[in-house]
C-alpha cells in the first residue's frame, strides 16, 4: 500500500468536492481510518470525522493551506493521477 499517493488521492478527491471511501483504494476500513489520522494529524483537510479507529467520514472536509502545499510538493504525481474511477491501479505503480 503506497500512503502517500493514497493521501494525495484523498486530497484531490476532496479538493474536487468528492468523498473518497476505503472501497475506492482497495484498502481495509481500518487502514483507511489509520491514513484519514495521519491527514488529521497533519492538518491537510478540515473536519475529517473518525469513529472507533474505523470508520471515516470526509463529506464535510475541506483542503487546508498545508494540505494545497502538500499537493504542491507532491505535484509530479498529479502527472499520473487519473481519478478515483482508475485510483487502484495508479497506487500499484
């Protein structure tokens, strides 16, 4: 599992006003909650809402001032990155 192009995923799907699932990455609820921590911790999205170390909800999240510089930093990924409709397959390369 590739963290950090599944963190940025989650930035851009937010970014672009959708709320990314754990279903969407292939990835447990729970690692899914563990990420959704770390982009908590980080202070890259606003209003992430975690329950019971598992479940996750980012529909009323907003991208922060570090999370845009996060994607800034990270920007050759966006070279690469296709949507969530193709987001399996990109985390693998």
């Amino acid at each position: 599992m590739n963290r950090k192009k599944i963190i940025y995923s989650i930035l851009k799907e937010v970014q672009a006003g959708n709320e990314p699932k754990a279903d969407d990455f292939g990835v447990t609820q729970g690692e899914f909650a563990d990420i959704a921590q770390i982009i908590k911790d980080e202070g890259l999205l606003s209003n992430v809402a975690i329950a019971g170390g598992r479940i996750v909800w980012l529909n009323a999240s907003k991208i922060t001032m570090a999370g845009l510089e996060y994607l800034e930093e990270n920007s050759p990924l966006s070279k690469t990155y296709r949507g969530l409709k193709e987001v399996r397959e990109w985390i693998k390369l």
